[in-house]
C-alpha cells in the first residue's frame, strides 16, 4: 500500500460498516485519503471512521440510506464541507434477501403440489422480495453515483469502483434476485464508463467470489465452523481451494483507484475469485 499515493483525495465508502468495504475504507485512509465511511447504520459508520482516526488517518462516519437521494445529497454536503469533494466513490452497499431467494437448487415436479407450503420455488418468489434485491444493488450504487459523481464531472477527474460478483458472470442457483441486480451493476459500469469518458471520470467494478462475511456466514459453514453442502460444493469449483479473504480485495481496489497504474483502464469487470470464473468444473 506504501507504493499508492492518495494524499489529498477524498473516498466516500457506501456500505462502509461491512466487513469488506470497512477494510476498503482502512486501506484507501492507509494510502494518504480522506474517508467519508456511509452505512445504513450511523453507529456501523462511526466505529470505522474511528478506528481510522486512531491510527491516524482522517475519516468520518455518516448515516445514509443509499435508497434515499435526498439523505444522500445531504451527505454528499457534509462530505464536502468537511473533507472536500468527492475523487473516489467506492458503491459498496448491497445484499441479498431471503424473499428474493427459491429453496431448491432445481425445480421438481412434486415441489409444484399444493401441500409443498414449505418450499419456495420460482412460482412462490415474492415480487416485493425481489425487488427489494434489485433495488438495493442496483439502484443502491446509481443513486449515490447522481449524489457524489456531479462533483467528479464538472472537475473533470475521479474514479468510482462498483461491486459486482460472480453471479453476474454465471448466475448462482437459488438467488435469482441478487444474481440479476449483479449482471445489471457489471452492465451499469460499463454504461456509465462510456457515459462518463469525456468528463475524465474513470468507472470499473471488482467482483469478487466467495468471501465469508456476516451475511452469508450461516449458508456457507456450520455452527462448528464446517462446510454446509452449498459450502463444499462452492471450494470444489474454486480451483485455489479456499474462501477469499477481505485482504484479497485490497490489491485491486488499489490498483482501480490509482490513476498512475489504471489511468487508462476503464469499464472493466475485475474478477477476484481464486480462479472461479475460469473453471468449467473438470
């Protein structure tokens, strides 16, 4: 990180309470930026910003509904008065949710009997669920985009990172929701990377593959720390045999922000997935 010099930039961190863009926000401070730390939850925000500012990093920590426009705005106001505006803009708010999610892998023709109350199929998913998923994904980084990247444009310089996932390159089964609003963010990166080209406003995304985090925690390990079934079947087709961790990330965010080694990359999808993507499963 001591090579990647962010002195005098801004970062604002959507989502920044989690466990993997709270360390995106650690590392981005790590380098010399200013962090503005957004979570739904102020209280999240706050114990990042101040870890940040214990090791002497500069950070705040704000509350902001990344579904919310105007609480953006607002938060892109404070950001500005106080760290000045925005150069990075990581979208790193998301998620899935049980309603947008089927039980089965496969649909059988007995799940379709109308005693099968317990098992979700595609038939059963919930509209509200599903939009709720593609909502927080999708519109969840297009709307802090409007709050933040204005200042960007009319400086003519920043960069915005996306995180998309291994779901928008084959979708996963079970989670039609949150695989569509991923295939939409890597779609919407590239949209806006051309979109934005003549303004100097670079766009790419990371997308990584199977990190444990709190979220997905319970579906992928035991409550003795073993593998569930979905969990062994996710690091047999991971060729590097492991789940990543919230470090593996680092390394690209670094790269994506640093104008002196990715100045010219832009609308791209970054997979960082111990080789996932790449496996045919033989």
């Amino acid at each position: 990180m001591a090579n990647v010099c962010l002195d005098g930039k801004v970062a604002v961190v959507t989502g920044g309470g989690g466990v993997l863009c709270s360390l995106m926000a650690k590392a981005l401070a790590s380098c010399g930026a200013k962090v503005a730390v957004l979570d739904r939850r102020e209280e999240s925000a706050q114990i990042v910003a101040d870890e940040i500012n214990a090791a002497g990093g500069t950070a705040i920590g704000l509350a902001a509904n990344v579904l919310d426009l105007a609480a953006l705005k607002q938060a892109e106001e404070k950001v500005r008065t106080t760290l000045g505006p925005c150069d990075i803009l990581i979208n790193g708010a998301g998620g899935n949710h049980p309603k947008g999610t089927t039980t089965k892998e496969y649909l059988f023709p007995e799940d379709l009997k109308e005693d099968m109350n317990e098992v979700v199929t595609f038939f059963d998913l919930d509209a509200e669920g599903v939009g709720f998923v593609f909502n927080l994904n999708f519109i969840g980084t297009l709307l802090p985009t409007q709050a933040f990247a204005r200042s960007m444009a009319e400086r003519q310089c920043g960069t915005i990172i996306n995180i998309s996932s291994m779901n928008a390159f084959t979708p996963l089964t079970k989670i039609p929701a949150y695989s569509g609003a991923k295939a939409a963010i890597s779609n919407f990166t590239q949209w806006l990377a051309v979109h934005f080209s003549k303004v100097n406003v670079r766009v790419n995304a990371i997308a990584p593959g199977f990190f444990l985090t709190n979220q997905n925690r319970a579906l992928l390990t035991n409550p003795d720390g073993s593998l569930t079934a979905r969990g062994n079947t996710i690091l047999s087709h991971t060729p590097m045999g492991r789940f990543g961790t919230p470090e593996d990330l680092i390394g690209a965010l670094l790269f994506l922000v640093d104008d002196n080694a990715s100045g010219f990359v832009d609308g791209v999808v970054l997979p960082v997935d111990g080789a996932f993507s790449a496996f045919a499963g033989v």
